[in-house]
C-alpha cells in the first residue's frame, strides 16, 4: 500500500497529533511542516526525518499531498482550510472549525465546491468517558433526552489559555467558543440535535487583575507550563492582550427541545469535566473524565442522593493522548482520506458547535440577550450529512 502523504500547518502543541499519522511504510507519512516560527521547524525536522519546512503554507499547495494537518491558532483555521480544500487536498483542521458562524460556513462552502474531504478535530468523540455515555444512552439507560448540564473545571487554564494567542478574542472569539466547542459538540451529539438560541453571562474575572505581562510568541507550549502556577492570582507573565472571559455560563436551546447548560471557569485547583444527563427514566453522571473514573446511572427508583448507583460503568483505559482518543481520530482521518466513508466527527456537527459558542459569546457581551442561530445552508447540511457526496 503507497503512503499517503501528509503536511502539517501549525507546529505548536496540537501539532503532535500528526504524529499518529507517521507511518512510513505503514500506509502514510509526514513529508512536509510548516510554521512561521523557526524554533517549530527545528523541533518538527526533528520528529519528522526527511521532511521539508516551510515558513508559508502556501508552498505546500504544490506538493503533491493527500490530505494536511490544519494545526494553526484559531484565527488561522479558515484562511488556510479553504485554500487547501481548493486546490483538491484532504483537510484535517483541529477544532474549532473556524471562530465565527461566517467563517465555518465559508469552509463548508469550499469542501462542497471542491469536493475535496474536510474532517475537523473533534477528539472528543473518541474519547471512553463520551463513548461510554453515548452506548447507555442509546441503550435507553435513561429513557429520552431532556437535558444536559455540563461544568467544565479549567484547572490550567492560566497556563493554557491567558499566556498566549487564545488571550486575545481577536483571534479566538472567547474561550466559550474556542474550549466550549468540545463540550458543546459532545453535549450536541449526547442528546441528538443542534442549538438554535443561546443565552449567556460571564466575565473576566481572576486574571484580568494581574498586571504581569509577557510576550511568548517566541516560546513553546511546554516553556511556560506548569502545576507550581497556584493560587491563580500568582501567575506571572500573563498575555499582552487578555480580552477574553475566565468564568462563563450559557443556556443552549436545541431544535429538539432538550437544553442545556456549560459552565466553564478557568481558576479552579482541579482539571476535569463532569457531565449530567437527564433522561424521562433517570440520570447519569460522570466522576471523573479519563481512564478509572466511572459513569454512574440512577434509574429505578426515587430516593435521596445515594452513592450506591443503579448502575456503574468504570471509563475504559486506552493508550494515546487525550484518553486514546487522539490516535483514533487520526487514524478515522487518514482512513477517510484514502477510502472515505461514516466518521464519529461531522463537519455540520463542528459548524453547530461553533455557530452556539458564537450566540453565547454575542449574549454574553450583550448582558444577556438571548441570540438565535443562523441555520446551515440546506444544500451543505445535506452534502455533509451524505458522507461529502452528492447524491
């Protein structure tokens, strides 16, 4: 079997995913990186032997590729996703698809028009705690959908989110839109239909009062990382632009009727998710997000909180990043490059996502006004619903 070959746009963190995707001889391989910073070339030549760095994507265009790795911050998704898609070259674009409703809507248009294969980064759907979720549901575990609620515990969002690029909303939107993409998607696939109003508040309200400020455009991921950063007001070197909140909370009504609730704080000492679902014939609930943790059921009768669940699905362990996850959404990507076919991730679902984070974003920084949600166009939403094929 010939190698596919890969370029990977982006060499920061997320970058590493590309690695899952390094098989010479195995059916692909890494031939091309590009970044603008030359410290992530040199880190990348190093991972990837034999392969060329570029300061430009555009001079991948020319090289032949079957699909490339869109690992960019967020604002440089959809430029780059567009281009690549029409000059007929498979996309892999981490999540979020884009940062507005707009921008999503513009990358669909082009994979359409191109036909050319988009896939977007939703490792979520791999992951056990989802997977796991998602199989007692369908199960009927709690009877129908009624509603989700979802908190979101960014225990190293200080590090992660308020020292770098996905400070500035110029280039994220919010970190409702750019976090809360993963969780709105998860809780958009659990109950099984896409916002169409949101509603949200929220502000910045730890980091914003630190005035230690630093420019790491020149530094790695891993340069500034780092559990000794506690309590959060004694982070240091915080991003020149931090306009984005670190506490918010939003209300999403579905097309079907369920609702939701996030919530998402990026001060808190503990890094996890927990989800609850509420179904016509009980609830479940998540303890704990990764490998050992278990999803409780209580289903069979009324009571106070017991301990002793109706039923316990201890997560199963999976090696690989995030859970496992990240190698098998590599691998469902370079196996839809090279035969196509049904993925867990969706372009539409990736669009819903952002198209919600946007509405609440635009609430939240309108004291709360309630936003309704563009629908997709129906010729795009039936194209993608059709594996990308046109019927």
């Amino acid at each position: 079997m010939t190698d596919l070959r890969f370029g990977v746009v982006g060499l920061g963190a997320r970058s590493r995913l590309a690695q899952h995707a390094h098989k010479p001889g195995e059916g692909s391989r890494i031939v091309a990186v590009c970044d603008p910073v030359e410290k992530q070339q040199l880190a990348a030549r190093a991972d990837y032997p034999g392969a060329t760095s570029y300061g430009d994507h555009r001079e991948l265009l020319d090289l032949q590729l079957d699909g490339v790795f869109v690992t960019t911050p967020d604002d440089l998704h959809e430029e780059p996703a567009i281009e690549f898609l029409r000059a007929g070259i498979a996309v892999f674009v981490e999540k979020p698809l884009a940062i507005t409703t707009s921008g999503c809507d513009r990358v669909l248009q082009a994979a359409y028009e191109s036909g050319a294969r988009l896939y977007v980064g939703h490792n979520m759907r791999h992951m056990p705690v989802v997977l796991t979720m998602r199989e007692l549901i369908a199960a009927g575990a709690i009877g129908e959908v009624k509603a989700i609620w979802c908190r979101h515990f960014v225990g190293h969002g200080g590090d992660f989110y308020f020292k770098d690029w996905h400070a500035d909303r110029r280039r994220t939107t919010s970190l409702l839109l750019q976090k809360g993409a993963h969780d709105i998607d998860v809780m958009h696939w659990l109950a099984g239909g896409y916002t169409t109003r949101a509603n949200a508040l929220g502000g910045l309200v730890v980091y914003g009062g630190i005035d230690d400020r630093m420019d790491r455009s020149e530094q790695r991921f891993a340069e500034f990382v780092s559990n000794d950063n506690w309590p959060p007001l004694s982070q240091t070197g915080m991003a020149p632009v931090m306009d984005v909140e670190d506490l918010s909370m939003a209300n999403l009504l579905l097309d079907n009727g369920v609702y939701l609730t996030y919530q998402q704080c990026h001060f808190t000492p503990d890094y996890w998710r927990n989800y609850t679902v509420i179904g016509t014939q009980g609830r479940l609930e998540n303890f704990g997000d990764a490998p050992g943790g278990v999803v409780k059921v209580w289903n069979s009768k009324r009571s106070d909180y017991r301990a002793d669940a109706d039923e316990e699905v201890v997560i199963p362990a999976a090696a690989g990043g995030h859970a496992g996850a990240d190698p098998r959404l590599v691998a469902e990507f370079v196996r839809f490059v090279r035969d196509g076919g049904a993925t867990l991730t969706s372009p539409t679902a990736a669009r819903a996502a952002v198209a919600a984070g946007y509405a609440a974003t635009t609430s939240l920084r309108s004291n709360g006004t309630p936003i309704d949600v563009p629908p997709l166009d129906a010729t795009l939403t039936k194209y993608f619903d059709n594996g990308q094929t046109r019927a």
